[in-house]
C-alpha cells in the first residue's frame, strides 16, 4: 500500500516574528537590557513566551536579531565601486548600530559574549552579521584593487572595532570624525602595498580557503 501523502505544516506566522523583534527593541529603550527578558517580550508584545522560545533559543538571540538583524541588501548592494561600496557599507553599519535599541542592547551583548565560554553555532552568527555583505563587496572588487595577503576577516573585524568606537565611545572621548576617514582607513587596509603586484584573481576567494570565514561572526 502506498503511504498516504503527508500535509504540508502550517506556514510560519511572521506577525508573531514581527510582534516579539518590535516589543524587544521597544524594551531596550524604555527598560534597558537586563529587564527585557522573554517573559517581558511576551507581556509587552501579547506573544506567549513558548511561542517565542520556539523561534528564539534565548533572550540574547532575540535581542541580537532583534538589534542587529545584518543589513538591508538594498543598501549595500555591490556596484563594483570599491570605494563607494564602502562608503555606503559604513553608513549602513554605522546607522544600525546608532539605532536606540541597538545602543542599548550593545553593552550587554559584549559582556554576555565575553562571560560566555560555549562556541556559539557558525549560522546564528550569521543571521545578525554583515560580514558576508562586506564578502560580497570585495568580491565584486576590479581585479588588482586589493592586496591578495590581506585577510579580509580582519579587515571587518577592525572596521567593526571603529564601528562600535564611534557609536559607543564618542560621547567619551569627545571625537567627532568623518565618516570619510574611516573609508579611507578600510580602503587603505585592503589596496595593494606600494611596490607589491596583485594577484588579478579575487583575493578573497583565496583567503576564504586558507581560514575558512563561515564561522566568524
């Protein structure tokens, strides 16, 4: 006998997503990181907390995907333009990370990561990262304009350090800075050495085999 054909499940509910990200991030800013937890986002948003839980495993990845959902591709489409996609790349970032919720949630998220001595699984760091956006532009990069030896994962992870330098430690330290200036300092990173001929294949194809990118965040 033929088996009888399953039914499909019922389609996700994308309002429910929709409802818990918008109570987080409405959370952050009126309470501040510690009191939003799941039973708040439920209370706040009219989600039952089992509900969220099924798509969240924990407070701290709603709060990531709810403060850093990566970027809106539109914005950072690569043109093919180095610098300009740079530009845009930056602004982009910086806006996400100038939002209210994601100002208050930013702090709490880096003490939780450093605490924290379990790995985390390579594809919940990419569903709030913009990292492979930043892939993307470097590949699409002319052939020559960057240095094949340079490791465009530690091109993003100082153009995230200046990132959140210039969202969380302005106030601090009194500095007010172009946005120009920290393009230029990523361009800078990323062109070939004085002297030194670049390979015309695509640098980061090579450096994706040598370190292997998917599971930085």
């Amino acid at each position: 006998m033929a088996e009888p054909a399953r039914r499909p499940g019922r389609p996700r509910d994308t309002s429910i997503d929709e409802r818990a990200l918008a109570a987080t991030r409405e959370l952050l800013v009126e309470r501040g990181f510690d009191a939003t937890t799941i039973q708040a986002v439920a209370a706040h948003s009219g989600v039952h907390a089992s509900a969220i839980y099924r798509r969240w495993g924990s407070r701290i990845e709603l709060i990531e995907e709810a403060t850093f959902p990566g970027l809106s591709p539109p914005s950072v489409q690569p043109t093919g333009d180095l610098r300009r996609d740079i530009r845009r790349f930056v602004r982009a970032y910086l806006a996400a990370f100038s939002a209210p919720a994601s100002r208050a949630a930013a702090a709490g998220l880096l003490a939780h990561h450093q605490a924290s001595s379990r790995p985390r699984p390579p594809d919940l760091y990419l569903r709030v990262s913009a990292r492979p956006q930043f892939q993307d532009i470097l590949r699409a990069a002319p052939p020559g304009s960057i240095d094949p030896d340079v490791d465009p994962d530690d091109v993003f992870d100082m153009l995230l350090g200046a990132i959140l330098a210039r969202t969380l430690l302005s106030a601090a330290t009194a500095r007010s800075r172009p946005v120009e200036r920290t393009v230029e300092m990523i361009i800078r990173l990323l062109q070939p050495r004085p002297g030194h001929a670049a390979d015309q294949a695509s640098p980061y194809t090579q450096t994706q085999t040598n370190h292997g990118t998917a599971g930085r965040g």
